[in-house]
C-alpha cells in the first residue's frame, strides 16, 4: 500500500495539473481549487471549485501534505503551511453517481531574509553595499535603502558616500512579487577626512652638505614615510621624491613632496638641522659658504624667547649648548644672523641628538 502511496504522490508532483478520474467519469465533473500564494507565518486559504452537472456532490476531500491520503470532508479549508517553498496539495471529488476525480496542484509559501554586506570608510569615500538577501518560493521585486543621512537607493548593490563623519544606521527593505517583505539594519561608522600637517608646504631646498627635517604635527595613529620610517619626523640627506601617510580611525591620507639640493651661493647657506651627539657628523651649526660670505654676527633664541647663544664674529663653532655650556634639548630654536651685505637673515635650526 505504501509503495502504491508513493507512486501516486511522485506522479502528481511531476504533473501537479493532472486530473485523475475514475473509469465511469463521463466528463460531466470538473475538479479544481484556489490557493493564492501568501507569505511564510501565515494561513493559506484553500477554496474548492468543483462543480457537476445531472449529479450531486457528496464529498470533497483534500490532501494537505501531498501523501496520497484525503480528507476532511470540506469545500474550504484554512490551512498553515509551516514550510516556506512549493507544496504539493489535492483535492478528491466524490459524486452520488459514483463518479471520482482528483487533483493536485502545487501551493506556494513565500520567505525572504534581508540581509546585505557593507564597509566602513571615510567621508568623501564611495563606499560599495551589496543585497545578499535570500528567497524561498518568490523572486525578489523591490529593494529600498535608507542611508540614514537623508539619501536613499532602489539599485541592488548600491554605491554611497556620506559627506559627514559619524555612525549611520544603514536599512534594506526587500520585498518579492508576491508582497512578502523584509528588512534589516546595520551601522556604519565613517571617518573624518585625514589631513596631514607637514613641517613644510610641499617642495623644499636645502644647500648641499645640509639636512632637512620633515616632521608632522598632529594627532594621528600611526604615520609611515617613504623611507620605511614610522616615527613623527624623519631627518633627509639626499635630493628625491618622497610621500608621507597618517592614519586616524581607519582613514588615512597621503603627502607628496620634493627635496632639492642647491650649491653654495652668494648668499648665507645656513644649516636648519645639526645633530650635536659627538659622532663628528653635523654636531655644529654652521654657515656653510661662511668664508665667502663673512663676518658674520649670528644670535639664537628658544622658543620661550631667551637668548641661548651669541657671537658677533661667528665662526661656525655653536654645538648646541646654551650660554652657560648647558646642552639644550632637543627642540626647534630661532635665528638671526646678518653677514657682509648687512641684512639680517632669520630662520629656524632644529636640533636633533
């Protein structure tokens, strides 16, 4: 009997349409019924619509989970599908003059589940969504996102940059043709632009024999250099291209400049960076063409504005203490030097141990 069952349900789910008859049906009864497709967690409606003519009808059976057994006895029938998908469910017709027709058709439950991938970034930044909502039963009709900064999509993988920094609860409503409807929320979290603060505006020269100290100023997580460095500030001895990349809270932004290297001149070529550590490299301030441009009279201050050194004949002999023969911090100092031409030349020398 069960392997029988079997056949019959297997033949009705190939051809779900299909009406089977017994041998004395003269065509006079017609088997059929409504299910409108509905949305999973609610109950499907099953209407007979059965009719015969010269007969009665005397029963109307239905199978509800396709296993080849009927019943009960009803023309309609509120049912709960627990199972989103395409169900098979039969109906059998019983007439007073022994005529039997049965059909099935298939029932469907539609179910969504909304959900969809994103990333964080940084304000100005395209940052890409993408629907991976899925579908039992339905096809997808619509989708809706709300950005939560006043802008919204209808496109399934959308593209977006949020021009303020902040957290955003971004939603997707999905919905399919048949009016089941889902949605979801996540928040994103967008960065302020990152601006870098370099010592110096963009290209910078230095006179041959010197260096350059490039620094940043700012609060900042981590900064990388061209050279491989990852500290504040990097000393550079050599004429190049080099960049610098800061990172705040994931975002980050790059600078690009130039060093150039010049010869002694006419002019005064004043060092902006010495490193006073007794290695015998730069451990004195100097006037590199002092001999072609001096005398000279060189005075330097902190930055608090007190005098730290002094020479009105300046012979390149300041090593970075101050008028007491102290040793000065490192820090950035100020100064004032007039040559032969007598005009005053002023600047910054940075000291660096």
């Amino acid at each position: 009997m069960k392997t029988l069952l079997s056949f019959v349900f297997i033949f009705f789910l190939t051809f779900p349409f299909r009406v089977v008859a017994s041998p004395n049906d003269r065509g006079s009864l017609i088997v059929d019924f409504s299910a409108p497709s509905v949305c999973f967690g609610n109950v499907t409606t099953l209407t007979s619509l059965a009719s015969v003519t010269d007969d009665i009808i005397l029963s109307q059976l239905w199978d509800l989970n396709g296993d080849g057994s009927f019943g009960p006895d009803t023309g309609t029938v509120v049912h709960h599908l627990f199972l989103a998908g395409s169900h098979p469910v039969g109906l059998k017709v019983l007439t007073m003059n022994g005529l039997s027709k049965a059909i099935y058709k298939l029932v469907t439950v539609g179910k969504i589940r909304a959900e969809f991938n994103f990333e964080n970034g940084c304000v100005a930044q395209n940052l890409h969504f993408a629907d991976k909502s899925t579908v039992i039963g339905d096809v997808i009709a619509s989708r809706t996102w709300n950005f939560g900064d006043g802008f919204s999509s209808i496109d399934q993988n959308p593209v977006h940059a949020f021009t303020t920094a902040g957290n955003f609860e971004v939603i997707l409503v999905t919905q399919t043709q048949s009016g089941c409807t889902d949605s979801i929320a996540h928040t994103v979290t967008i960065g302020n632009i990152v601006t870098i603060d370099l010592n110096f505006g963009s290209d910078t020269i230095f006179i041959q024999g010197d260096s350059v100290i490039a620094y940043v100023q700012g609060a900042y997580d981590s900064v990388r250099w061209s050279t491989g460095s990852k500290e504040r500030q990097i000393i550079i001895k050599t004429k190049g291209s080099y960049w610098v990349k800061a990172y705040v809270g994931g975002c980050s932004a790059m600078k690009y400049f130039n060093i150039q290297v010049n010869k002694y001149g006419s002019a005064p070529m004043i060092m902006t960076l010495f490193t006073p550590n007794g290695d015998g490299l730069n451990d004195r301030w100097e006037i590199l063409n002092l001999l072609s441009v001096g005398p000279c009279d060189a005075t330097v201050y902190s930055r608090s504005g007190e005098k730290v050194f002094s020479n009105s004949i300046y012979g390149n002999e300041w090593d970075g203490t101050d008028t007491k023969g102290k040793p000065l911090a490192n820090d950035t100092y100020y100064y004032f030097v007039r040559c032969f031409d007598d005009i005053l030349l002023q600047g910054t020398v940075n000291i660096l141990k």
